[in-house]
C-alpha cells in the first residue's frame, strides 16, 4: 500500500514539474520590445552612438540590450558605415534575439542634413532677347539636390508676361516676361528661382 502511495505522490510531482516546464515554454514565444528607436535629425559633424537610448527588454529574460546588433543601409537599400561627416539618409535596423531565440527587428531612419537642405536651380539668369527670339526658358536649366541628385525633370515653369499669367510664349510682342522655376525634392523642401527676360 505504501509502495502505491509512493508511486501516486511520485507522478503527480513529475505531472506539477512537467505542466510548469510547458507553461514555460509558452510564455517564452514572446519577442523582446526594442524601444528608443524614433526616426531622428541630426545636423552634419554631430558626434551620435547609435545604441544611445535604444534598449530591449524580454518578458522572460528582462533587460536584452546588450545582445542588440544593427546594420546600416542607404536609401537604395545597400549596407555603409553611419558616418554623421556625411549627408545622407541612414536607415538603421536593430535586432535583438532573447535566450530562446525569438527574435524582434526596428528600423529607423536617421537623417544627416547638409549645409543647405533646399534644391539647386542653376542655368537660368535675366537676359534681354529680341521679338525675333525663339527663346527656351528650358534651355540650360539644371535642378539637383544633395541626396536626390538630378530633379530638373521634376522643375516646373510658370509664365508671366507684364504681371499676368499666361500658358503660352510670344517674343513677338515688346514688354517683360517672368519665369518662375519650382522645385520640390524627395523630403518635401521646395525651392524656387524667377527670372526675368526683356523683349525688345
């Protein structure tokens, strides 16, 4: 009778020990949080660790944040060196994997301003032309942005002829046209240039 007690005891301990351990396992499916990740700006030169205020914390093995890695890319999806000497957009992907192997990823985007953030409008300066002209307000007009590069596809023209708008050239008439370049880059900043030609 005792030797069956014994035996009843025994397997309810070894049932306890194996729903704990399931219980357990299940709780320890859970990712860790990665947090401190926000989208950031920095101006150039500025000196920035980018493991400064970023942490992970797990439900089963609490404080991770030493186990957190990164890569960097650019914006075209290729890996770099963060380097806050040189403009540009930075993406950088931490992950973190707790002592069960689940494991989270956050990205963010660091944004490294140049000296001028704006748009580059060049080519275009007030000129005096004849009424026989078959002037181009197109012609040599050149927009770039630091980080975009090339945007003189993307430049829009507006045409004024003595003060008012007008859609269509006529250099056959004497008086002041007005030609104002617009530019928007790809972080929405727009810039924008007029110029002036005479007709005389």
């Amino acid at each position: 009778m005792k030797k069956v007690l014994l035996l009843v005891i025994l397997s309810f301990v070894l049932l306890l020990s194996s729903c704990k351990n399931t219980d357990k396992e299940k709780e320890d499916v859970i990712p860790p949080v990665i947090e401190g990740t926000l989208d950031m700006e920095l101006e150039k030169n500025t000196e920035f660790n980018l493991l400064d205020g970023v942490t992970a914390i797990d439900v089963v093995d609490g404080d991770v944040t030493d186990l957190i890695t990164y890569t960097v890319r650019d914006k075209d999806g290729n890996i770099i060196e963060f380097d806050s000497k040189i403009f540009g957009m930075y993406y950088i992907t931490y992950i973190v994997k707790d002592l069960s192997n689940n494991l989270s990823a956050v990205t963010r985007l660091i944004h490294i301003s140049s000296e001028s953030d704006e748009p580059y409008i060049e080519g275009v300066e007030d000129l005096v032309i004849g009424t026989a002209s078959k002037y181009d307000p197109a012609d040599d007009l050149y927009a770039s942005d630091e980080i975009d590069g090339d945007l003189t596809y993307a430049v829009i023209i507006n045409y004024y002829f003595n003060g008012e708008e007008v859609f269509n050239l006529d250099y056959s008439v004497e008086g002041f046209y007005t030609f104002e370049y617009i530019v928007t880059n790809s972080r929405g900043i727009t810039a924008t240039k007029t110029i002036t030609v005479e007709i005389r």
